[in-house]
C-alpha cells in the first residue's frame, strides 16, 4: 500500500511513461474519478501521446460532453490549447467540427486558444460567437483588416453587441473620440461596420465627436430606415437635435428612392428639406401636386414654403407645354406675392426669354419693379426683346417702362454723344500705340 495520494501519483506517474498504456489512459481517468484521487486523474488528464493527443483532445474527438466536463477543470493551459493528431489540430477544432456549442463554451470560458481553423470549420451560429470577441478586439486596436476578416467570417453581424450590451458600432465611435488624431482606418472600421449591416443607433451619431462619421452615419441610419419603411423612426429623427448632419446628397438619396416608389408622404417630409436644385429635379406632375398639399396643409414653414414656390413656378414656366398662362395665373394668385416674384425676377426672366414666351413675360413685367425691369433692360440681350413687350403691356405699366426705357435710350446715346466729341483725341492715342486694328474697331461701332 502507498502511504499517501503523492505517493501512488508518482509511482502511476512512472508507470505510465514506462510501460507507455496510453491507451487506457481514460479508463484510468475514470477509476480514478470513482475513487475521488484527483492528484491522481490530474497527472492522467495532463499527460500526452506521442502525436500529442491528451484526453481533452479525445473526449472532443469523439465529441464526448460528459468526460470534457469532468476533464476540463484538471487540464492546464497547456493541455487545453494542446495540438495533436496527424494534422495537429487542438480539442476546441473538434469541437467547433461537431458545431457543439456547448463544448465550445466551456473550452472559451477555460481560456481555450482560437486558432483560424476552429473558425473555418464551424457553422454560420458557431462562427457568429467564436469570432464575435475577435471582431471587438480589432475594432478596439483600430486594426480594420482583421475587423474585414472577421466580418467576412460570421457574414452577418446585424445584432452583435458586447457583454454590456454596446452595438459594434458605438464601440468604434468610444475608441475614435479617445485618440486626438484618429488613424484613418477607425474611421473605415466604422464605416466597414455600417456596411456589414450593423444597427446604427441615434446615440451612434449624438456621441461620435468627427464631423464627417455623424453625417454618414446619419445617412445610413435613415435610408436603413426607410428601406425598412419605418416611416415613425424617420418622424422621430427629423425632429431630433441630430437632424441637422442630414447631408443634401442623403435627402437626394431617399428622395429618389420616394420618387421611384410615388411614397407620398416621405416625399412631402423631404422635398421641402432638400436644395433648390434637388427640389427641381424631383418636379413633375405628380410631385407639383403634393407640393400644392404641403401649401395647403401648412405643415411647413416660410423658408420651405418660399423655396417649394419658387421651384414649382419655375417648373410651371420650364414645362409651358403641361402648364398655361391660367395655370401660372392662378398658381401665383394662390401662393405667390409680387414681392416674391419682384426678388426672383432674374431668374424667371431668364425662362421667359429663352422660351420667348411673350404671354407670361407681359404677365411678370406687370408685376416687377422699376428698378428690376431697369436692370433687366442693361442687359444688352434682354433690350430689345423688352422693346416688344411694351405694347402689349396695359397702359399705365407700360407707360411707366416705356419711360424708363427712354430714359435708358437717351443715357446710351448721351454716352455715345459724348464718345464722338473725343473720338479724335481717342484715336491719336491707340495709334501712337499702333493699335490700327481697335481704331477702325471703334469707328465702324461709331458709324452703326
């Protein structure tokens, strides 16, 4: 008899090397279990075949949950993360072949090592928790290849979050706002994350601190929504503080979407916020009509309602195959002043001459000021087409410019006038400069 645990662990110890039985290793495992000598089953369960093969590796082999449980509290680091077998390949692989994850637990929870091969074996559940860690630790060092590899690897990262329950994506915000100057590849990171389809959260966009991210993350966050037709969560964030990192390029985004959808309502929500230039793109018919609704409901305000107005008139007056002089008539009795029409005088006269629409050219003239009809009269393309109009204008306003238009005629000659009476000393000059070509230049201007 041995006259302690020491004793009889040392002599199995030898015997065990000596007579090399490894193959019954196991089943000296479990005697020794019966018998409550855990010095004993702890030597057993630490020793190795020559291949490298231990009792974790076999009862993971053989995808054994029982003996692993047993196993596993007596096995050191190094028997956990041990290689064995022809390909050399460590008991959490065997486990993650099989898909057991609950072998794959308790083998993570024992600090088991994650080779890249435990991850290409497994399932898309399996891969999803063994590579979740790995995927945070890269987005915590910044390190975006690994962050790529990983995402790859579990293909869908949608609900991933940490063990306090953070989204990827507020993780790589926390990392970024702690560096002064941030690596470009955090910015990727999240971005990478973005694409991968993770959730964006409001606070995603409230906490990251870089200019740039809010605005793309504000972006995906709302066409993500409306892909999804959460019409609620797109009320909700329009009418948060964020709404403001709404890049115009993202409203022409979903703007298009709403447009090839003929969704009404999200168009109503986003026409008004766009640019005057993405306002005209999106004109037609159909949206003229839901233009005269937001008028109508007033739901919007003075600056949305000013720019809509502008954008639909100058639609009417671009499109006067859809639209007639009535039409424009009553459009501007209904929502448009002189005033406004008087601040955009450039622009719809600019229409008007281009299309030489005569009809409504009289019907804006009769509602500019002076002062624009005087400017418009300056520009030497605009002058005689104005000549034309005068006399189908009523009679006071028509009066009124044709004396304006006098008073222009009469400066230019003036000018002219007083251009000829220093004809002589002009032209010695530019000859003495033996500028040949501009005098005969000017006197051909003189003789028309």
């Amino acid at each position: 008899m041995y006259k302690n645990d020491l004793e009889v662990q040392n002599v199995l110890s030898a015997r065990i090397k000596q007579l090399k039985i490894r193959k019954d290793m196991g089943l000296l495992f479990d005697a020794a279990m019966e018998l409550d000598c855990k010095n004993i089953a702890k030597v057993l369960v630490n020793q190795r075949r020559a291949s490298g093969e231990t009792l974790l590796y076999q009862a993971c082999y053989n995808d054994e949950m029982d003996r692993v449980e047993r196993i596993l509290p007596l096995c050191s680091k190094e028997t956990i993360n041990a290689l064995g077998g022809s390909n050399q390949q460590s008991p959490l692989y065997w486990a993650c072949y099989y898909n057991n994850l609950e072998i794959i637990k308790l083998l993570c929870n024992s600090k088991a090592v994650l080779y890249e091969d435990c991850i290409d074996v497994a399932d898309k559940k399996i891969r999803k928790y063994l590579a979740k860690p790995l995927l945070i630790l890269g987005i915590k060092d910044g390190d975006n290849y690994k962050v790529l590899e990983y995402i790859e690897k579990i293909g869908d990262i949608k609900g991933i979050t940490s063990k306090n329950g953070k989204s990827l994506i507020s993780i790589a915000c926390n990392r970024y706002n702690e560096f002064e100057n941030p690596k470009e590849s955090r910015k990727a990171i999240i971005k990478n994350l973005v694409e991968g389809g993770q959730e964006i959260r409001e606070e995603d966009i409230s906490e990251i601190e870089n200019l740039e991210i809010k605005k793309y993350l504000a972006k995906h966050y709302l066409l993500n929504a409306y892909k999804r037709k959460d019409v609620d969560k797109i009320k909700n964030f329009l009418q948060s503080d964020i709404a403001v990192y709404i890049t115009e390029k993202c409203k022409s985004d979903i703007l298009k979407i709403a447009y090839e959808r003929e969704d009404s309502e999200i168009i109503k929500k986003f026409l008004p916020k766009c640019s005057q230039k993405n306002i005209r793109r999106y004109l037609n018919k159909y949206t003229f009509i839901l233009c005269i609704e937001l008028f109508d409901s007033n739901k919007i305000t003075k600056d949305e309602k000013e720019k809509l107005s502008k954008s639909c008139l100058l639609h009417m007056l671009e499109h006067k195959q859809e639209y007639n002089i009535e039409n424009i008539k009553a459009f501007i009795k209904e929502h448009i002043d002189d005033k406004f029409i008087d601040e955009n005088a450039l622009d719809i006269f600019k229409i008007v001459y281009e299309q030489n629409n005569k009809e409504v050219a009289c019907l804006f003239l009769s509602k500019f000021s002076l002062k624009t009809i005087d400017w418009c009269f300056r520009q030497l393309k605009y002058r005689g087409f104005l000549k034309d109009l005068v006399e189908d204008l009523p009679s006071p306003i028509s009066e009124s410019i044709r004396l304006l238009l006098q008073e222009r005629e009469m400066e230019r000659l003036r000018d002219c006038s007083i251009f000829k009476k220093n004809m002589a000393a002009c032209c010695c000059i530019l000859a003495s400069f033996s500028l040949v070509a501009k005098v005969l230049d000017i006197l051909s201007q003189l003789g028309s």
